[in-house]
C-alpha cells in the first residue's frame, strides 16, 4: 500500500522547508510514533525548536485556548485515530497561523486521506517485507550471539518471523518474542515460546480485526482478555503491572486479579509504554473456549 519508507534524516530535512505541515501515515505497528519520537530527539530538531507540543485528534483545538502564550520556535505533533472535518482543520491551521512564523506541524495517523492537510509530499511507512522481518528478528533475538553456532534456533527463527507476518508483522511483537528468546538460548524454550505465538496469532487473528480485545489465555495460562492500548495508563496506576515478556517466560508471575500488562517498552526516547488492562475471563461462558491441553467441562476452566 504504501510507497515510501523513509530514513530517520527524512523529516528533520523535511522541518527546515517554508511548509509549515507534513504528515506521516501507515498502517498500525509500523513505528510512526517511534519514527517521529526519534526525530524529536535529533539535535538538528532540538536546537531549532524552543518547545514540542503534542496533540491528538479529539483535543485538536484546545491549542486555541491556550496557544496565545506560547512563545519562539514551535513544533506541533498531532496523532489522529479518525478523520477530521475540513472545517475544524482550517480553525486550527489559522489559528497556528497567527500565532507568528516559525510553526511546524507534524500529522501522524494510519489513515491516508489525513495526508490532505499536509503542505509537503506526506511520508509513508510500508511493512516490513518477509525478509526483512527475518533479518530484524534475527538480528535482535540473537544478539551478539553467532546464529551459526546455534542452526536449530535459526530453524525456529525462521518459523517465528511466518508467525509475525501473519500478524502484519508488528514492530512490537517483533521486539517483545526477540528479547525474551534472547535471554535463553535453549531448543527446548524456543519452541515453546514459538507455539504459544502460533496459537495467539490463529486464536486473535479475525478478533482484533474485528475490534474485539485480545485474548493472552495462551500466554498466561489462564482466561484473559486485555484491553487494546491504554494511552492514560494513571488510570491504571492502581493495579499491579507486570511485562509481558516475563509472562511468557514464566506464567506464574502473573498476579492473582485484574492489572496492567505492559507488552513493550520503546528503547527509542521518549521510552514509549504499550499498556494494556487485563481482565480474567474465568466466568465468561460466552467465549466458550477451554485452555490448551485440557479437556473441557461444560464451561471455560
């Protein structure tokens, strides 16, 4: 779908045009945020702008209420889940307008029709192609460490990177299988870890296109559901969190209840948390789904 896979010099270079907007669209787990967190942190970015505002779609003009004491050099990262109106979008861009040169905005969205309000050619994100999944998970599930020296992993790497593509081969799952398999070289955790991403990916694989929340019965060993990401994870503060990737390598970690399960942490700054609640599904007799390895009785274990 997309045709352009740009390099992280692509938008600084972009910011110094007499445009004030570009746009950056892909599809979900594709690294938007990441790609655009990282140009924030490029010194050229840095030394140019005085601040970095970061809205979304739902608070887009609330800059209106407060945009008049902002002073110097802005930057302005938009994220938008949905479409906006035409007439909203003209609000705010005359607003910014007003507000002196020297404001640049940024829209980030999986959504292409966004890429209308830019004032450049928008950059597009394209997946990763199968061979280069293959190469990324290698490179990080073995490190430092030769794959040479170890040719049934790379058997069972190659197996893994199928698993990820079908689940469009998302960046964050790429990187939660890789760490945790790096940590333990072993045959026999290998794959295990791989049949546990197999029969996640064919158990969520129509639900979540669907909108339903994913179900991690499969990784923790019990019924649970967790909620898509959490973007005001305080909410949440409340509740025990644990890592997904320590859930995979040992269930029993999991605490008893409801809590925070955090699928992956950026190592690219701001340090990015993917958050999601997870519910039990233990007395859920909707889903009907009894858990691998045991038999049912009547009703979800």
């Amino acid at each position: 779908m997309f045709i352009f896979t740009p390099t992280t010099s692509c938008l600084p270079d972009t910011l110094k045009s007499k445009s004030s907007s570009a746009s950056c669209c892909s599809d979900a787990t594709t690294g938007k945020k990441s790609l655009v967190a990282h140009m924030c942190g490029d010194e050229r970015v840095r030394s140019s702008f005085s601040s970095v505002v970061h809205l979304n779609g739902d608070n887009l003009l609330r800059i209106l209420d407060h945009g008049r004491t902002m002073e110097g050099m802005i930057l302005i990262v938009i994220e938008f889940a949905s479409d906006v109106s035409d007439d909203d979008w003209k609000r705010f861009h005359s607003f910014v307008i007003t507000m002196g040169r020297g404001r640049k905005i940024i829209i980030i969205s999986k959504l292409e029709r966004l890429a209308r309000f830019g004032s450049v050619k928008p950059i597009f994100l394209s997946l990763l192609t199968d061979d280069e999944l293959r190469y990324l998970f290698k490179k990080l599930a073995f490190g430092s460490v030769d794959p040479a020296e170890h040719p049934r992993l790379v058997q069972i790497a190659d197996e893994f990177a199928k698993v990820l593509q079908n689940m469009e081969g998302s960046i964050v799952a790429t990187n939660l299988y890789a760490d945790v398999l790096r940590k333990n070289l072993n045959v026999q955790f290998w794959r295990c870890i791989l049949d546990k991403g197999r029969r996640y990916a064919n158990r969520n694989h129509k639900a979540v296109q669907q909108g339903h929340p994913p179900d991690i019965t499969d990784f923790a060993l019990c019924p649970l559901s967790m909620t898509h990401h959490i973007t005001d994870v305080s909410i949440k503060e409340e509740s025990p969190s644990v890592t997904l990737g320590k859930i995979l390598a040992d269930p029993s970690v999991r605490p008893k209840g409801d809590f925070t399960l955090i699928t992956w942490e950026s190592r690219i700054p701001p340090h990015k948390s993917f958050a999601h609640f997870v519910t039990s599904r233990a007395d859920d007799t909707h889903q009907g789904r009894a858990l691998p390895g045991r038999k049912r009785r009547g009703v979800p274990i």
